[in-house]
C-alpha cells in the first residue's frame, strides 16, 4: 500500500467565500497529481509547485 498526498493551506481567515475554497480544493488537486507522478509515497504542498 502507498500513500500520495496533496496538501492547500487556508492563509487568510475570513475567506471562506465559494471561488476561494474552489481554488484552495484546485490547487491540493493538482499537489496530490505530482505527488502521484513523483512515485510512491510522497506529499506534497501546493505552496511548492505553484
């Protein structure tokens, strides 16, 4: 069994409005798809790819 994980972080509080919380699920989307196309194992921040 192996694990791939893609990590968004919240920054500011009080934005908590629908295009935010849109971009914050697209950018820990496109962390776990490198995370898987780095190989097993793997996590990954959103903050190091963007």
């Amino acid at each position: 069994m192996s694990v791939s994980i893609g990590i968004s972080c919240l920054t500011q509080v009080g934005l908590a409005d629908e295009t935010f919380l849109d971009k914050l699920i697209e950018k820990a989307d496109a962390a776990v798809y490198t995370a898987k196309s780095q190989g097993r194992n793997r996590t990954i921040c959103s903050s190091d790819i963007y």
